[in-house]
C-alpha cells in the first residue's frame, strides 16, 4: 500500500479561498486596462480631419459604468465620421454641426463655403472603430486579462 503525506494543505485551502474573490478582480482590473487602452488606440485612429475632440482624452476615454462594465464615450458625431453624410452617402442632403464647432476646424472666414460644401456634397465615410476595435479585440484583450489573473495567482495579490 502507498500512503500519500499532503503538507501544507491548509495554505493551499486558504489560497483557494482567496482566489475565489482574487481572481475575478484580476479579471476585472484586466478588463479596465484593456478598455483604456482601446481608447487610446481610437483616439490614435481617428481620422486627422474629423475633429480634435475624436482625438481628445477627455472627449474619448473609458469609464466604468458600475463594477463589471465599462464603456468607451465618444463624440456624438463619430457615426457620422464613421458613416459619411448627406449626398456623399446617398442620402439628403443634411448638415448638423453648430457654427461655433465649425469655426474652430474651419477658421473664420470660410463657415458658409465650408457649410454649402457638406450641405450639397455630404461627407465621405471614414469607417476606423471596428477594425481597431476587432484587431485589438483578437489580439490583446485576453492578453491583458490573462496577465492580470496569472499575477495573481502567482503573487496571492489582487
């Protein structure tokens, strides 16, 4: 008959008990640095000419909704970069940007000109969120969260 000596069980217990509150801490601190960086990664991949809020942190960022969620906030109008406008994209003609936005990008003397143009011809679409949302996706979210966890696990800490 072999007999098996086990040492050290009440550590391995008490490690199992902590990594039933450990683990999905580490999952969840993952999650969050993964989130933050595909933001920055959109603010990054922003078309040059749509806006400098696309390319802001403060105006595209990630945020926690709650303990298990969180969200990326954009501009308003990034599905209309995303989509295109107006004619452009076989639709009316329309144009929704407020003047003062406009003269920011634009400058002074050219608003009507500016506004006329998208009026009339619409904007191209400047599709860039899913591909950098799917490549990152694919390649570094399970990265992240996996790092997280496997810290944990080795080090005991959250």
């Amino acid at each position: 008959m072999i007999t098996i000596k086990l040492i050290g069980m009440q550590r391995v217990q008490r490690n199992l008990k902590t990594y039933a509150t450990s683990i999905p801490a580490a999952g969840r601190a993952g999650l969050w640095n993964f989130t933050q960086h595909l933001a920055k990664q959109l603010r990054n991949a922003a078309p040059m000419g749509a806006s400098g809020n696309m390319k802001s942190p403060k105006h595209t960022r990630a945020e926690k909704v709650s303990k298990d969620n969180y969200v990326i906030k954009m501009p308003f109008y990034t599905k209309y970069v995303e989509k295109g406008t107006g004619p452009a994209v076989g639709r009316p003609s329309y144009f929704i940007p407020k003047r003062k936005k406009i003269l920011k990008y634009v400058g002074s003397g050219n608003f009507y000109a500016f506004k006329n143009y998208i009026y009339k011809h619409g904007t191209k679409p400047h599709p860039f969120t899913e591909r950098i949302i799917q490549a990152n996706i694919k390649h570094k979210l399970r990265r992240d969260v996996e790092k997280k966890i496997f810290l944990t696990i080795r080090t005991g800490k959250k």
